[in-house]
C-alpha cells in the first residue's frame, strides 16, 4: 500500500510540450503532451489516422504504393500540427510494417526527405521494452505480463519488479493475419481453424506457467474488446484503462464477431468501424494468449508504446524512467491539473489523517481506508476549476473523467465519492453503486465526514488550525483545535458542518479552541 505524501510548493521547471508519433501497421498517432519534468503531465491532443501501411504487403515484403503515400500523407499532417501548436519536442518513431518491409529505408528516407521527420525504427524487443514502460508507470504491479496486438505484430513481455525482462514478438498484427487466412465473409471454419492452428504454434515457445501474473493488454484491438464489452453490460463508467475483460466475456465476443459478415459486425456497438474487417483475427489472437496463459481475463491498459515513449521526457531519464510511486504521482498530477494549491491541501490531508488515527477505536479501519482518505484530501477540491459554486459536485465529474493510473474503477468510484460529499450532502452511490463492494457505502460515510471537518477546519485556507486532539467521552467528541493566529471562522465552520460525523459515528461533536 503506497502512502499519498506531501510534495513540493512549486514546480522544478517551465512546462514543455512534447508530440509523440507512432506510425503502426494499421494506424498512425500523435499525442501532444505538456509536462513540467518530475512534476505533473496532461494530454492536451491526440490525432489518428488509418494508414493500413502493412496492407497488401504479402510475399514480397514491400510497402506498397498507396500504402507508401499514405504513411507520407499522414506524417505531413502530423508534422504541421506539430508547427502550428509549436511543440519542444517530437518523438517520431515506426514499428514492424516499415521492419518488416524490404523498401523500409526507402521509405524512411523518403520520409526524412519530404516532412523533415526522422523517424526512429523500433525492434521488436523495443517496442515490447516501451509497452512495459507503459505498464510501470500507470498501474501499481510490480510483475505483470504485457500483451501489445498492434496492426503487425505482437509482443508478450515480463515485467518483473517493474522492469522489462524479456519478450516474445510474432508476426502476429491483425492487418496481416486478416490478409492471410480470413479470406471470406464471414470467415470460414476452415480460415478460423488454420488461423488458430497457426498462432496456436507460435505460444507452443512461450512458458504458461506466466499465468500466474496480472496479464494487461494493449493496442486497438485489445481496448475495441474492452469497449464492446463495456457496452454489452452497461457499465457505469466511460473509462477502460484498469478494465479487467473476463475470459468468459470474451468468448462470448469473438464468436459473436467471427460469426458475422462485416455490414452485421459495423454494428457491433463499441466497435470502431475502421477496425471492423480486422476485428476477427485480432480477437482470435487475444483469445488464444488469454487461453495459453490461463489467465482469468485481460486488465486493459489505456497506455501503451506512444506513453512509454513519453515517460523518458517526463522523468528525464533514458534508463528506467520510473515514477516512484505510481498512485502518489496520480493524484498529486490531477491536483496539479485542476486546482494546484499544494498547502492547503495537504494540511487538509494531515487534519483528515490526524482525525482518522485519533478515532480509529470508532472506525476500526486499516491502510486501505487511509490512504483513501489521504488521496481524497490532496484532490478534493478540483471541482474549483469549474467554479466555486458546487465545485464538490464539479470535483466528482473530473475525477471520474479520465483514468486514474494505479487505482481500480472501484477505487477511483470510491475517491469520486469522497470528492462529492466533501464539503455538503448525504451520502448516496451517484450511479456508481455497481462498482463498490460489500461495506463501501458506509466506508463512504465514515471517511467523508473525516473529509469534511477536515476542509472546514481549513476553511482559510491559511493553516490556522495546525493540529487536532481528540477527546472522546460517554457519547461525546470534544476536539481541540490548536491554531495560529485568529481562527474563530474555522471553530465555527467546523461546528456548523459536524452533523455528518456525528450522525455516523453516533456522537455529539464539539469542535473548541485547543490551549497550545
């Protein structure tokens, strides 16, 4: 269990801006990131196009024409979104299709020629190397096994103590299997067999025994499984990187996509509609790595090779770029990105946390239950960023509004909560009821009113109030308040908004001015 700490009051550096371009078999993609190194990131764009650059390549290991101009086409593109927005640094960089290919320096210099990128050709074991990177850094394991379906090939890597250990790299990309052996529509029992047959052949070298690991895949096809199944179930959030896609769902989804003919399976809600003539083999080829492994499902990573090129700039290291912390950075990071005033927040975590000890014989929590509370503390006020009025219910959205890299769905449900009822309300689910377990809901109640006199305790936001004692007596809590300086608007704050801690935890509630 990781602690949510304090941080330093101000950045180390001036923000940056980085373009990362990764020009796969199948897609071609920028992000555009602004960075403070060592201190905080966001996404700030993202463009995609559908190159198909290892379409048709065949025998002959050629990219062919169309394919060629439109791998040009798309860095041209990307190369003047790059100078209209005025990016640092550009990171461009091509995978198996152009390593594969026999006129790949061709098109590499041609390339160079014609957009002024030099793009960096990645083997296999680098590709694999990036996508673990990718894994380190936003999820809290510290083995897993990483599974990348990219439009070319595959990679099955081990982390083990955060750190790449080895791979296995296939030509196994859904573009070149779906050229291969799906060639009717819908595919064959015969195509269906030969493809399983063959990648069947291909896991024969890789150890089974990795199932015993987190396995968390990454690449397109692996998050249109993630989405298609999300909309089969109706789930109440809109986010996929930490989704575990069980075994049985995923059955259930390739044979319904391997069934189909391609008008039926455009259909498919959740599926991308340029990815839908390459869905089938690229399914089958996930079925059969969670199969091999026997995995329960696949942990769904929302960060794959663009990210793990990325981490280098974000921690200026080129060897073992690793955050220290992966569930610390996060939350400090989305502070960071919506309401970036580090002293109070931290000071309503350490009155939040001081609470939360002092009280345990009430409570009866452990390490899980502190350090959610310590997160929401850092990040309850976000929602400011909105606007004052209602800011704890503007909070909620955002904390649910995107991934929260090292925390489960249901952790980040439960850290939503914590923002929403922070400063008024009675607790109640918001929607996301599906996701908590046995005992959240009071979980819930119990650290939010912690939260609550917290912030109120705080109310200045100019640390008054630098310590609580708690005195507890035949039904009545008596807090002092050791303060400096004037803090007569937080004794009264805290008193006015006591009532949710007194009605969970069944006391009467005094807040007074402590003697120092």
């Amino acid at each position: 269990m990781s602690a949510i700490t304090e941080v330093a009051l101000a950045p180390p550096t001036e923000p940056r801006q980085v373009a990362i371009i990764d020009l796969g078999s199948n897609t071609g993609r920028l992000i555009a990131l602004a960075y403070q190194p060592g201190y905080s990131y966001k996404l700030i764009d993202e463009l995609r196009d559908v190159v198909r650059l290892a379409e048709g390549m065949g025998v002959s290991k050629a990219i062919r024409a169309e394919a060629f101009e439109r791998g040009l086409d798309t860095l041209k593109t990307f190369k003047a979104y790059c100078a209209a927005v005025g990016v640092d640094d550009i990171c461009a960089t091509a995978t198996s299709a152009v390593r594969d290919a026999a006129n790949g320096p061709s098109f590499l210099a041609a390339v160079e020629a014609k957009t002024g990128l030099r793009l960096r050709l990645l083997s296999g074991e680098a590709e694999a190397y990036y996508g673990v990177l990718a894994v380190a850094n936003s999820f809290a394991f510290d083995d897993a096994v990483v599974f990348d379906l990219g439009g070319g090939s595959a990679q099955l890597s081990l982390m083990q103590r955060r750190r790449f250990v080895r791979s296995y790299s296939w030509p196994l990309g859904a573009v070149r299997l779906s050229e291969r052996f799906l060639l009717s529509d819908p595919p064959s029992k015969k195509e269906l067999k030969a493809l399983t047959k063959y990648v069947r052949e291909a896991l024969k070298q890789v150890d089974a025994g990795l199932g015993r690991l987190p396995l968390v895949g990454m690449g397109g096809t692996v998050r249109n499984l993630g989405e298609i199944q999300q909309k089969r179930e109706g789930y109440p959030l809109d986010l996929l990187h930490g989704y575990l896609l069980r075994q049985e769902a995923l059955d259930e989804i390739v044979e319904e996509i391997i069934s189909k003919p391609l008008s039926e399976r455009r259909a498919i809600p959740g599926l991308s509609a340029d990815r839908a003539d390459i869905i089938a083999a690229g399914a089958l080829v996930v079925r059969e790595i969670v199969s091999w492994l026997g995995s329960p499902g696949l942990i769904i990573s929302g960060q794959g090779l663009r990210e793990g090129l990325f981490y280098p700039y974000l921690l200026e290291s080129k060897d073992h770029p690793l955050l220290p912390d992966v569930r610390d950075f996060s939350v400090h990071n989305l502070a960071r990105q919506y309401y970036d005033r580090p002293a109070h927040n931290a000071h309503v975590r350490k009155l939040a946390l001081s609470l939360f000890d002092q009280l345990l014989p009430l409570h009866g929590y452990g390490a899980f239950e502190r350090e959610l509370l310590a997160a929401a503390a850092i990040i309850h006020d976000i929602g400011m960023a909105v606007n004052y009025y209602d800011h704890h219910k503007h909070g909620y959205y955002l904390a649910l509004s995107a991934a929260l890299p090292g925390f489960s769905h249901r952790e980040q449900a439960l850290l939503a909560l914590l923002v929403r009822f922070h400063r008024k309300g009675k607790p109640d689910p918001q929607g996301v009821g599906g996701l908590l377990a046995e005992g959240d809901m009071e979980r819930i109640h119990k650290l939010a009113a912690l939260l609550r006199l917290a912030e109120y305790l705080e109310r200045s936001k100019a640390q008054r109030v630098r310590e609580v004692h708690c005195h507890l007596s035949e039904g009545c809590l008596r807090i002092e308040a050791l303060v400096n300086g004037d803090a007569r608007i937080e004794i009264k704050q805290a008193n006015l908004r006591s009532d949710l801690l007194a009605r969970t935890y069944h006391v009467k509630v005094e807040v007074v001015l402590g003697r120092a």
